[in-house]
C-alpha cells in the first residue's frame, strides 16, 4: 500500500514538473517571438564581403570572404553568400542563400548554424545544420530553425532532413532531437 502511494506522488511530482518546464518554455518562446516579430523586412540590405561578383545575367550577386550583411537590427554573416533579385522596373531582393559559419544576430539573440536561407517574400529565415540558438543564457540546439519574421513564431527541428526543408538533409547535434539549457531565477537570500 505504501509502494503504491510513492507510485502515485512520484507520478505526480513527474507530471507537475513537466507541466512547469512546458510552461516556462512558452512564455520563453512568446517572449523571443515578440523580439523577433518586430524586424522591418522591408528596411534597406547593407552588405560587406571582401569579394563581389555580380551574375548580371541570373539576376544574382555572390558575395565572399568575412560577408556581412545588416537589415535593420538584424545581422547576418557568413563566409560566402548569394543574392537572388528581380529586376522588373527596380531592383528587389528575393532571397540570400548564405553558406560557411552562418551566424545571425538581433540585439541579445544569436542564432548559429552551417546554412541559412532569408526569404524576403515569405518572410522566413530558414537555418539548417548544427544550429545553436541563444537569447542571453537560455540555449536550444537542433538540426533546423525556422524563424517567420512576420509571426514572430520561431521553431527548432531536431533533424534539417524531415520533410520539407529546403536546404537538403543535414542532421544537427543531438540525433535527431532538440536540445538546451533554460536558466532558473535564483533563489533570494
């Protein structure tokens, strides 16, 4: 009788504690989505590459060596990147493939990974391999993050490979699962 009470209260301490731990990671993710929400888009590009190439005929520029390209707060920068525009009356960016140590930042958030890919038209940035996602001490790891700047909903995939990425298969750290460290408030004195 008194095995099975344990049963239950260790049962229940597991459920509590995993309702706690979904709980404080929502408000973490409505929190980095409101920051995140706030990008203008539509901000004029500023770029830096120790090489230019401009593909007149493909409506494209590749950028190379220490790239750095800033849209508002946002920074993005790579080793090599890829500029796809229109050119339909003005030049308009499509979308930047960018390759080689990707890291973005937006004030206190940093995002890492292998490949990214900025969608103008959706709106989108698209990261896959190895990708490590950071907001002050709070931590997430995993194979894919997709982050849609109009929404302000980010979302980490434990594998790049599941289904409709569009960058191809890389898996992340971790196996195929997803990963990290949120901090705890400490207790006072």
């Amino acid at each position: 009788m008194a095995e099975a009470g344990i049963k239950k209260l260790a049962l229940k301490s597991l459920l509590t504690g995993f309702a706690v731990g979904t709980v404080a990671i929502f408000s973490i993710a409505r929190t980095d989505a409101q920051a995140i929400a706030g990008h203008n888009s539509d901000a004029p590009v500023n770029y830096a590459a120790d090489r230019i190439e401009l593909q007149d005929k493909a409506n494209r520029v590749v950028l190379s060596g220490n790239v750095d390209i800033s849209q508002g707060g946002l920074r993005l920068q790579a080793a090599r990147t890829t500029v796809a525009y229109t050119d339909v009356g003005e030049l308009k960016i499509q979308r930047i493939d960018a390759t080689g140590g990707v890291l973005v930042t937006r004030g206190s958030e940093s995002a890492r990974g292998d490949v990214a890919i900025y969608d103008f038209n959706r709106r989108i940035i698209t990261m896959v391999g190895n990708v490590h996602l950071r907001r002050g001490s709070d931590t997430m790891n995993g194979g894919r993050l997709v982050i849609d700047l109009a929404s302000g909903v980010a979302s980490i995939d434990g594998r790049a490979g599941g289904g409709s990425s569009a960058v191809g298969s890389t898996s992340g750290s971790g196996g195929g699962r997803v990963s990290g460290s949120f901090s705890v408030p400490k207790k006072g004195n």
